[in-house]
C-alpha cells in the first residue's frame, strides 16, 4: 500500500528529520566557533580530512557554489588548516588537502559532536545498520551491506524494512 506524502506518520518523521537536522547545525556550529570557524568552515574541513579533493568535488558533496568553496579554502588556508597542492593523477587540477594542524581540528571537532552520539549508543548494532541503510536508501544511495550483512541478532524486519528478502 503506497502512503501519502500527508498522512500522519510521514509528517511525524519529517518533523523528526528537521529536529535531527537543525539540533545537527546546532551543535556543528557551536563546535565550529570554539575553534573560530564558521560552520561551512568547519563542513569543508570535515569533508576534506575524509580526502583531498578538487573544490568542484567539495562544492557538489555540499551543495554549493564552487566559488563558496574557493572563498572558505582561502580562509581555511590562511589559517593553515588547508593546502592546495596538485593532482597527483591530473597536474593540472589542484587539490584541497587538510594539513596536520587542519586533521587535527576536524578530529576535534567530530569529537565534540555530542548530542546523536550518546542516544545512537542506545541502540543495538543492528537498529544503528537498519538506521544508517534506511538513511541511505532515502538519499538514493546504495545500501552498504548485503542481506548477509544483517548482523544475526537483527531482528526479522531489518532485512524487510531494507528492501531485502528474508533469510
């Protein structure tokens, strides 16, 4: 049976996606300035620390402007948080890389990321799988895991509620 986009249960998990999302900012942005960044400051350092990339590649991941991009690597840079430095595969691309000062502070800064932490440590293995593969299944992306990745203790719906067929 197909939901409507105004039932009540889809408005309720809408809501709690924006709660999630806006305590997320939140919190971000307050760890960003006790480090005297800016909240998209503190995302392309976050974002970079995963792995050097082109500023093209940052801005798409993040849903901007390139040009957004290049103003917050220069300040990141300034700071010397960031580096640009050539593509080892393509020496006419430059990349945005972390520094060591710069993984440092995005370390930091993930740590200081309290507020889904401890309630995500609330759930069991399975519930945190079924949570991140349902996450991922809302934006379109592959799930990590095969059926045979359900951990065993997951209850029978975890695979159902995945898309997969049960064992």
């Amino acid at each position: 049976m197909a939901t409507s986009r105004t039932d009540p249960l889809t408005l309720d998990v809408i809501e709690l996606i924006g709660g999630v999302v806006a305590r997320y900012h939140e919190e971000y942005d307050r760890a960003a300035a006790a480090h005297a960044l800016t909240g998209a400051q503190a995302r392309v350092l976050g974002l970079l620390s995963l792995e050097p990339m082109p500023m093209r590649k940052v801005a798409r991941k993040l849903k901007c402007e390139p040009s957004n991009i290049t103003g917050i690597v220069d300040r990141l840079e300034l700071r010397g948080l960031v580096e640009r430095r050539p593509d080892p595969a393509d020496r006419r691309v430059k990349l945005a890389a972390p520094t060591q000062e710069g993984i440092r502070t995005a370390r930091q800064l993930r740590d200081a990321l309290d507020f889904a932490r401890e309630p995500l440590a609330e759930l069991s293995e399975a519930e945190r799988t079924m949570l991140r593969d349902l996450l991922r299944r809302m934006l379109g992306e592959e799930p990590a895991g095969r059926p045979e990745d359900v951990p065993p203790t997951a209850p029978p719906e975890t695979a159902v509620a995945l898309g997969r067929t049960a064992r």
